[in-house]
C-alpha cells in the first residue's frame, strides 16, 4: 500500500475529482473551510512538482438555492439552470482559495462527448496542457447546461476518469462520502471493506450498489466505471472520503481509501494503444535520417517527410515508413492531410509562412509516436 501512496505523493498529473456532497453545505452554501483545505493540499502538490487538474462537481447543489428550487427533484431543465448560476459561485470559490497560495486557476467546462469526439478531444487536450504549462490549476466541470446524460447517470466520476485518460495522468483521486469499496453496501451487516483491486472482475462489479448521495448523481458504479478506464490508460485510482479537511494530507498519512492499481503506466498505455489498437489512415515516407532520428526517440519533423498518402485528419494515427516501404513507427498526426502534404520536406520554421497559422514544430511527436519495426536499409 505504500508503494501505491508513494504514487501519489509522486505523481507527475493529478486529477482529483470532488463531488457535491464534499462541497456544498445542506443550507446549498459552499464549504468554504474545506475548499481552503484542499486548496492547500494542491498548493503542496504543486510544490513537490506535480501538475494538478481539478475536476469538481457542485453547480448545481449551489445555484438550486439561489433560484429558490428547495430540495425536490429537479427537472432536467431546471437542473441546466441551476448549474448556469451555481457555476459562477463554483469557479468564484475556487479562484479565491487557490490565489490564497499565489495559484492561477481555470474554468473549462466539458462533456463526455468533448473527450469521444476526435477534433473536440485534440482540442481540449491541447488548452488543457498548455494551461498546465503555464503553471495554472484547470478546474473542470460537465457542461451541465448543454449534457444531459451526465446529469442523469453519471456525475462527474466518467469524466474525471477521461480526463485522467486523456491528459495521461499518473494518479486520479475520487473524494466521495465513502471511504471506499466495500463487498456490500457499507453500513450493512457483514460488509467487508476492499483495500486493494489489482484486476476489476465481474465480483468487483458486483461489489457496486445504487448511488449513496442525495447531493450528487454518481455512486459506486460509476466509480468502477471510471477505475477501468483510468487504469487501463495508466493511471492508478484512489477511492477515499472528502468529508474531513485537507483530505489528500489524510490520503498520504495512511487514511482509509481503496486503491485501483494498473499495471502500465501512461506512457506505455498510451504507446500500446496507438500501436495495436488504431488503424492507419495514411502514410508518412520518411527518408533515413528521419528514421534514425525515430529510433533515437525524437519526434518526426517535417523535413524529414518525403511523401504523404491516404485521407487523415489531425489526431488520426498514420504509419511510418521508410522509402522502401518498411513501416517503422505509427503516431498521431499533428495535421490533416491536405497540410501535411504542403510542410512535408520543410523546415519547422516555415510552417507558419506556409499555412499561414503557427502550428507544431513536429509532424508527430514522440509522446504520439511508437516504433513498430526496425529499419535496416
């Protein structure tokens, strides 16, 4: 267990998902106290090197008080516009806790779709990273005003879970009102608490019960959900209570959690994904020096690019060959084909003249790049 707590006090991304119940007083008041608390869990993160990203429920626990909806059901509707207003006090609560440590914080607003959609998830994966460059602390939430199918069934843990996936973060923690998985519901008889998942089986599964809060929409089903799709990207996960303040703190001193192991990292998830699970839609002919470059870790330049073929979008994985027709190497294209084709043989720097936008330096990259063969001519 301490290896797996070593992996959060050293992890290189963090995403931390918060649900409502964490955040929002019964009264629909923000938990002022405990956002500081946690604000000053990031700030310490931040200073062990640690990029942070914040996925955090609770618009609209916080604006179905201002609009006087009470404590009843919310229509759908209802629901969307109490997110539009309780998500200006949401982003205003973060934006001050996390200045108190001199920590630049961002609203993006997302949905499940904007992590599925190719063009969409390219998008925000590029705001997102150079976000985290500049040193600021993203703070996502659902579009709540646009989705509707998170609202219904899937708070935010799928999301925090994507977004790990997407931004290849080592750790994602839930913050929830349990402390963790149990083999049945927690305050039955019986009920065994899980300290460990090393592999999700159909028992693991069947551990899941109905949601447990009346604040939020998620419950232990989605939190599965999400463990297996942040673990096969990469990242482990942790399940442990957001009730009590600075709740990371508590996580690395030994408190209660389950931890959802992997068995890769991002890296090697990512690499293994790109190379045998996507089929290419084109070809980048590469010339030898490029090649060489390739084996030695580097990016592919668009200098060293001599022919392009097939029909790609950018984000689309193309294989990589030698002019011989040996394929080296697939990735992810940085462009569509029709520009890759105008920058091939060119020099990085005239890219901008070319296309007339600044684009990247590399036609891929070597995060987007895994060697599938060896060239020997």
């Amino acid at each position: 267990m301490a290896a797996l707590t070593s992996q959060l006090e050293n992890a290189g991304r963090l995403v931390i998902k918060i649900g409502s119940a964490m955040l929002v007083n019964a009264d629909g008041s923000l938990r002022r106290t405990w956002v500081e608390g946690l604000a000053r869990d990031i700030a310490e993160a931040r200073a062990r090197g640690t990029q942070v990203l914040l996925v955090s429920s609770g618009a609209i626990a916080l604006g179905r008080r201002r609009l006087g909806l009470g404590r009843t059901r919310l229509k759908l509707e209802e629901s969307q516009a109490a997110a539009a207003v309780g998500q200006i006090a949401l982003a205003q609560g973060w934006q001050a806790a996390l200045a108190d440590h001199d920590l630049v914080s961002a609203q993006v607003l997302l949905t499940l779709t904007d992590t599925e959609v190719r063009r969409r998830y390219l998008n925000a994966r590029a705001t997102l990273n150079t976000l985290l460059a500049r040193g600021a602390v993203p703070v996502i939430n659902e579009n709540d005003t646009v989705a509707t199918s998170e609202i219904r069934y899937g708070d935010n843990d799928r999301l925090a879970a994507r977004v790990s996936s997407m931004m290849s973060a080592t750790c994602l923690v839930l913050l929830s009102d349990v402390d963790g998985l149990y083999t049945a519901p927690p305050d039955t008889d019986g009920a065994e608490f899980v300290a460990q998942v090393d592999e999700i089986t159909p028992d693991i599964v069947a551990m899941a019960g109905a949601p447990v809060s009346g604040m939020g929409s998620g419950g232990m089903i989605t939190k599965i959900e999400a463990a297996r799709i942040a673990t096969s990207a990469g990242a482990s996960m942790v399940i442990t209570s957001g009730h009590e303040d600075r709740p990371l703190t508590r996580v690395l001193n030994g408190s209660r959690a389950t931890w959802f192991r992997s068995a890769a990292t991002p890296a090697t998830a990512r690499k293994r994904w790109i190379a045998g699970s996507l089929e290419p839609a084109g070809r980048l002919i590469v010339d030898d020096g490029a090649a060489i470059a390739l084996g030695k870790g580097r990016s592919l330049l668009p200098a060293g690019v001599r022919q392009v073929t097939g029909r790609f979008s950018r984000g689309d994985t193309v294989a990589i060959t030698t002019q011989n027709g040996r394929e080296i190497a697939r990735g992810l294209s940085a462009y569509d084909a029709s520009d890759a084709e105008i920058i091939a043989g060119r020099k990085s720097s005239e890219i901008e003249a070319l296309l007339g936008l600044a684009g990247r330096d590399e036609m891929v990259h070597r995060d987007d790049l895994v060697m599938t063969g060896k060239d020997t001519a």
